[in-house]
C-alpha cells in the first residue's frame, strides 16, 4: 500500500511573535500556527505521527523517503502560501481576513429559509442588500435545497428560480455566487452575472460543469459529498474523516487543474454535514487548519446546520444562531477565508471584533526589562 504524509497544524497562536518567535502565518492571514503534527499514514491506518515546531520542519521533512518528502515540502509551502485576491466584476475578494458569503435560498424546501424568498424577487433583493449593507462580501444563490432527502429540481425550474435575481444584483454591482451542480444552471447563472461557481458536488454530478467552468474562468468552489448523484449524504464512509476528506479534496483539486482550471482560482469547502456524523463533523471542523496544506482559499459553511441543533437540545433551525456564530469563529480561528452564512449582519459583527482582537495581538506582547 503507498503511504501519503499530512501536515497538520496543532497549535494556533494570536500572532506570528507567538511562541517565541516560532508561529507562521496560514495562507497569509491572521491565523497563525506554531506547532505541526507531521502525520504519515498507510491504507486507512495512521502509522507514525511526530510533532515539531515550525523551526523543526525542515529536518522533520529531510528525514521522510524521497516521495513523501515531496509531498511534505509541497505541503509545507501550501500552509504558508499567500492567496491572490479573486475578481468579481467591480469587487475584488482579498483573501487576507475572513469574508462573510450571505446566503440567499429561492427555493420552496431548504431546511432553514425555504419559501421565504422564492417566487419573491423583490423581497429577495432586498434581502440580499440588508446582507451586503451589513458586510457580506459575496451573496451565495441557489435554487435547489440539498439537505438530506431533498425532492430532486428540473433545471428548468432551477434557472427561473435564480437568474432573475442574479441579473438584477449583479447590475447593482454585488459579487455573487451561483450554488448549483448542473451544468446549465451553471451556464445560465454565469451569463446572468454570477461571478463564482459553488458545487456542492465538487463539479462530478455533471459531467459538462468542468468544461464550463474551465472555459469560463469563473472561480469555483469544490465541496466534499461522499454521495453521487442521487444523494448527496449518502456513502459516509471513513476510515479517517478528517484524513479522507483531505484526500478526497486534493483529488478533485487535482481533477480541475487537469481539465484546464487555474489552480489561483480553485477553493475548497469540507463539505460539512454532508454525509458525516456529529462526532465526523466536530473532528473536521477541529481540524480545519489542515486543509490549508492543500494551497486553496477554505470556504466554511455550517450555519443553522443540524449538528448545532444536536447539541443544543435539538434547537429549530431559526434559533441556532449561538452556535452559528460559534462555528463562524472558530472557522476564522482556523484561517478561512470564507464563511457561509445565513445571518450576515450578527456574523460579520462577531468577525470585526474577532478582526479587532487579532490586530491588538500583533503589537500586544511582553518584553522582558533590561
């Protein structure tokens, strides 16, 4: 069996000064790491892990075989690899602070808002203009639900849900983000103005999708799904969450270069809630900081999601903001770059404290007297 190695990041601090000196930035933003399990595994089976400081991971990755200390040096480069900004039209999505996606759903049937706004352009709009006035960055549009056991859409459907909305947001100058995984959603949404592709299926439920968006330019989001195309949830099996969804996503990453998309342009989400346990979405979710080994922008989406309700005494959807925002924070925490919410105004609040108390530890530390 061919062994592969995983660098994770197990001690974050509040800035690079951290730690004596020791902590590095992640992806080139305001989450620093000072501390790295270098972890090898073979088949499903973890069989060495060693922790070192970041001083320690030159000859840490010097005593690998030849392969996996490629692999490992690639990876260690990735962790501390600065992303360029992406373009949206008019805006431009730095990726150097994490950034609210407001979640806009024109669908009859998603768990927490459908029939709110479907059929409903003009209480959509407003809506999604409330979300960017409160600091959302990008307004992420769908027209299919894909929670568990979700009735399947035509596309026909699909298209006359969402692109009268994106045509009127994008001639209001809004960056936006179409949530689809049909190739002709996706084309329509495009024409219409979107600007990023969020496939919740990592571009496999359509075979078309890759030359889409290939051809189109368009920065694309790639989630992790254990399912096919019938269902999503479905095949959630692991022998390592955390360790096989890496895998699972340097797959399609790899997949996507390969039929011509640019890597500056790939993100990659975990897909949380999506055919994982309660305990498989705390592991990964614990382990996000991992996922910057792969080299891409980290989008976050577990609002109002049902683990928050199974761990709060089964609360409804509409009333798991708590925890909404808990996640929100530890996703910043972790370096992501992108978080995906519904509740735009409370999450981009709790992030510009979260913001203020980071650009105080970089000029708040001790020296000791003379």
């Amino acid at each position: 069996m061919s062994r592969k190695v995983y660098l994770r990041p197990v001690a974050l601090a509040d800035s690079p000064q951290a730690d004596e000196g020791q902590a590095v930035r992640l992806a080139g933003g305001l989450a620093c790491a000072s501390r790295f399990a270098v972890i090898v595994r073979e088949g499903g089976r973890v069989v060495s892990r060693r922790v070192v400081g970041a001083d320690g991971m030159p000859d840490a990755i010097a005593a690998l075989p030849d392969a996996l200390g490629q692999d490992a040096q690639a990876q260690w480069a990735d962790l501390r690899r600065v992303h360029a900004p992406i373009g949206c039209g008019e805006r431009l999505l730095r990726f150097d602070q994490p950034l609210v996606m407001g979640i806009l759903n024109v669908t009859p049937d998603s768990f927490s808002d459908g029939g709110q706004f479907l059929d409903k352009p003009d209480v959509a709009l407003a809506h999604a203009h409330a979300m960017l006035e409160a600091g959302a960055a990008v307004i992420d549009i769908g027209g299919e639900s894909t929670r568990p056991n979700a009735p399947a859409v035509w596309e026909g459907d699909e298209i006359k849900r969402v692109v009268p909305v994106i045509e009127r947001l994008a001639a209001a100058g809004a960056a936006i983000s179409i949530d689809s995984r049909r190739s002709s959603v996706i084309a329509a949404a495009l024409a219409a103005g979107a600007h990023i592709v969020n496939d919740v299926s990592a571009l496999r439920h359509d075979p078309r999708s890759m030359e889409i968006v290939a051809a189109s330019g368009a920065p694309v989001v790639l989630m992790h799904a254990p399912g096919d195309a019938a269902d999503l949830h479905a095949d959630g099996r692991y022998d390592d969450v955390v360790l096989d969804v890496f895998d699972a996503l340097r797959e399609r990453r790899d997949a996507a270069v390969v039929a011509g998309i640019a890597r500056e342009k790939i993100l990659i989400d975990p897909g949380i809630g999506f055919g994982k346990t309660l305990a498989e979405n705390l592991a990964l979710i614990n382990a996000l900081p991992l996922f910057h080994a792969l080299g891409q922008p980290i989008l976050f989406g577990a609002s109002r999601k049902r683990m928050i309700g199974a761990l709060s005494n089964e609360a409804p959807a509409h009333q798991r903001l708590g925890g909404s925002l808990q996640l929100a924070i530890r996703a910043a925490d972790a370096g992501c770059q992108l978080v995906r919410v519904h509740d735009a105004a409370e999450t981009a609040q709790a992030l510009r404290v979260w913001r203020g108390l980071r650009d105080a530890a970089l000029t708040d530390f001790t020296q000791v007297a003379d």
